[in-house]
C-alpha cells in the first residue's frame, strides 16, 4: 500500500468543503462475492457501481478512506485530451482508426460526465463553464490551433478564443489566443468520491473502508483477497490503486511513475477572483515545464497545483513562490492571492500518457495510468473495467489492454521529478 505519512490530506480545501462522506465499517471476518474491488477512488467506486447495477455481488476494498487517493485531492478539473499529448499523437502512435477510437473514448468520458453525475443526484458543486487552455507564445497558438480543428472534427465542443478576446476570461494581454474546451468543467473532487460511494452502496455494492488488502492469492477458480481482519473470496478481482499500489502487486506497481504534485488554495478572494477571472473559467497555459493556471472555488478561493518541494514540511506561501512571480508577471499590478492551505498528492504516469486495463489473470483486471487527467477517464475506465471482467464487453475495445511491465528507471524518475527536475523548474517559473 502506498506511504500516505506526506500526504496532508485533512488540509485539502476539499476536506473541508465536501459534504461528509458516508461511514463505512472495516472488514471483519469472511466474506464471499461475485467480484472483489480494492480501492475506492473514481476507478473503483464507477466498477463496483456497474457490477451492482448489473446484478453481480460487488465488495469494495479501501486502506483508509473513501476518496483517500487522488479522486479527494486533485484539482477537480476535468476536460477532454490526454496529459501533454495531441489527439494527432494519439493517432500517430496507434494508427488512424485506433487513434480516432481512443480520442473518442476521451471526448466521450468529459461530455457523459456531468449527465452521470447528476443522473446519480451527487451534489458536487458540478460547474460546466468549460476550461480554458491559452498560448504563452504565437508558437503555442499555433499548436492550440490545430488541436482546436482536431477535437472539432472529432464533435467537441470547442471554441478558438483570438489574442483580444481573451480578456473576457483573464485580466491580462499576456497571452496569445485560447481554446475553450466547452465539453470541460469544475468539480469538488472529494464530493463526487463520497457521492459515487452512496450511490455504490444504493445500488448494492459492499464498500468497506480502512481495510486495506495485504495480501492476494488464487484458491481453485476465486481470487482471495487478505486484509488485517478478514477476507474475500471472489471470482472477479479489479485492482483501482493507481498511483497508490504499492508492492501489493509487484509488476503493477512498477508499470508507472508515482509522481508527487502539491496543491494550494488560497483565502477567499475579493469579488471571488472576478477581478481578474471576470468569467470565471478554469484556466491553464501552455509552459511545458509547469502551466500556470487555476480555479476558482464556490466559496471564492483560487486553487492551483504546482511543483512538490523537496521538503514535506514546505508551507502554503513556500510552495506557491513559483506561481506567485508569474502571478505578477501574468497580472501586473495585482497581488498574488494569500494562500491559506496546502497538500499534496500523487499521480500515476504511463510512459505515453494512454491510460490502460491490464489483464492479471483469469478473470483480474486493473485500469490505471490517467497521468493527471483521471476524473473524467476514471469514471469512464472504472466502468469500463466492470464490463470486461464479466465479459459484457470484448476485450478490443479503444483503451489498450496489456499485461503489467516496468516502466524505465519507474523507481528513479519520481525521485528525480522531486530533488531535480521539480526545483530546476521551479527556479524556471520564478525568472520566465
Ligand atoms: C494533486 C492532483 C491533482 C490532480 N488534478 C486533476 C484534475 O484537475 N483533473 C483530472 O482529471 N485529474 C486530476 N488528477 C488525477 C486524478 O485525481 C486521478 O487520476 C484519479 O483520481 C484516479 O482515480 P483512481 O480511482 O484510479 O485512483 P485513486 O483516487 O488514487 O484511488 C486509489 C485508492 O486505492 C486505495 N488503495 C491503494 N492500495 C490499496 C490497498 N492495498 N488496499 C485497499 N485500498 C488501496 C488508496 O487508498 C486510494 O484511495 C490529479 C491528481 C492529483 C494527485
């Protein structure tokens, strides 16, 4: 199981504006199911929903709490595309028709999401004003361009914002144009996790918190799964960890880099940020090291992800001098906003930012590796995930399905990101 001692997760905004979350027991003794889902993030809780909904006896496995992982901590920004890839890379590397499947499947999860959500009635403060992506270069503007005509042809919803319309979002002449991806929107992360742990039970799903499983075996034609107190025995196994998996299945484990990313949220804001977020979209650049960019909150906050420090102890304002002085530089003349809270979190990056099932034996799926951009996708691929195990669907769907195999150098890189690449390009932010 991960090591979740760094993880601040009591002081993430979402903890404290989140309805609480149901409570649910730690598992005692033994138990028997159709399938056996260990954790409870988006992934997870989407499979053990579909599995109860289609009849089948589901139990769900969390080491702590429900929404522990990323799905309580992330930014709540979802939108249509993959981590740093264009949706003609997808199709570069997996070939027109497969490509144009998965970039479905992609667009697909960002315009069910909200339709999901409120089917299921989980107040998450769900707002669909779209994400802004703008160019910090003419050069990025250009790419924004052509990615706008790719997602466009693909159905999004999207709209190329020219150089002087993009004050209507963003009090600056900085940047260069935008691409509004109306198919985005906000969420309060940690409310969607509890929500979709209500609807899970509701619909029949056995969810057990604090019990982490310690140890999986194979006993005839069932999956055992071991926590401190008891068991389950299932005939399906999902693994939903992501980042947070640990040694509990080795060759998963090592299949991804386990990259740490800190959080900010600051007070709240005079006029909630309108000053100088007078639409109130999310916005993101496009810096390669680390965009600069953030969200409001409906309590008026701004809440921004940036660099991990190498310290664990690094407060609020420490983390946030790099988005600080392009704060300044972005909006001349305004003071960057006072940031009262910090955590922290850890994302699970494949080597192609694809995110995949694996199979991991007869009738043992996993789905993992959304390097950042899991809200959206997790939901979609933890459903997706229930309806292969029972074979509802064929395995040649448009996400690759695999077998687990290391990731190069998967233990050195998140410890490089952290003590190299992160303050190399921290000390970046605060010069460009
Ligand atoms: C700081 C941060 C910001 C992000 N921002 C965004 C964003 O704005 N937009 C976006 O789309 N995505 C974002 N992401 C990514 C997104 O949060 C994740 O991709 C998504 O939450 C993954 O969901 P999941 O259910 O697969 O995994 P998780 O939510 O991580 O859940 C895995 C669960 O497994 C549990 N677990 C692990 N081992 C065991 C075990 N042995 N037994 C039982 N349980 C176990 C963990 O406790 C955890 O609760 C962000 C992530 C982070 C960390």
């Amino acid at each position: 199981m991960g090591d979740g001692r760094q993880q601040n997760d009591r002081t993430s905004v979402w903890a404290r504006t989140a309805l609480a979350g149901p409570r649910f027991d730690s598992l005692r003794g033994a138990v028997r199911a159709d399938a056996v889902v260990i954790g409870a993030g988006y992934t997870g809780l989407c499979c053990a929903l579909d599995l109860a909904e289609r009849g089948h006896k589901a139990v769900v496995l969390e080491a702590r709490e429900l929404g522990w992982g990323g799905s309580g901590r992330n930014a709540g920004q979802w939108l249509p595309g993959w981590a740093g890839r264009t949706p003609q890379s997808v199709a570069d590397e997996f070939g027109a028709e497969r490509g144009r499947a998965l970039n479905r499947f992609n667009l697909a999860a960002s315009q069910t999401l909200p339709g999901f959500v409120e089917s299921l009635g989980i107040a998450a403060e769900l707002d669909r004003s779209g994400i802004l992506m703008v160019a910090h270069t003419p050069k990025r503007f250009a790419a924004l361009r052509r990615a706008f005509e790719d997602w466009l042809e693909l159905g999004g919803d999207v709209t190329l914002i020219g150089r002087g319309d993009v004050g209507g979002f963003l009090a600056t002449s900085r940047y260069f144009g935008g691409l509004l991806f109306g198919d985005g929107g906000m969420i309060n992360p940690l409310a969607y996790a509890r929500g979709l742990a209500r609807s899970a039970r509701a619909a029949g799903a056995r969810i057990f918190a604090r019990s982490p499983a310690i140890r999986i075996s194979r006993e005839r034609d069932r999956w055992r799964v071991e926590t401190p107190d008891g068991s389950v025995t299932a005939y399906f196994l999902a693994l939903c960890t992501n980042a947070y998996t640990g040694d509990l299945w080795p060759t998963l484990g090592r299949s991804f880099y386990r990259l740490r990313v800190a959080m900010i949220a600051s007070e709240g804001l005079a006029e909630g940020g309108r000053g100088f977020m007078p639409a109130g979209v999310p916005f993101a650049d496009t810096r390669a090291l680390w965009p600069f960019g953030g969200r409001l909150t409906s309590d008026g906050r701004f809440v921004a992800s940036v660099l991990p420090h190498s310290s664990r102890r690094a407060s609020p304002a420490v983390l946030a001098r790099g988005f600080d002085a392009r704060f300044r530089r972005v909006f001349p003349g305004r003071a960057p906003p006072r940031w009262s809270q910090s955590w922290c979190g850890d994302l699970c990056v494949v080597p192609n930012r694809i995110p995949r099932l694996y199979c991991l034996g007869p009738g043992a799926m996993a789905a993992m590796g959304y390097s950042g951009a899991g809200i959206a996708l997790g939901t979609a691929l933890g459903r997706e995930l229930a309806r292969c195990l029972v074979g509802d669907v064929a395995l040649d769907g448009p996400v690759p399905v695999l077998h687990p195999h290391p990731a190069p150098f998967a233990r050195t890189m998140p410890w490089l990101f952290r003590h190299a690449i992160a303050p190399v390009a921290r000390m970046a932010e605060r010069i460009f």
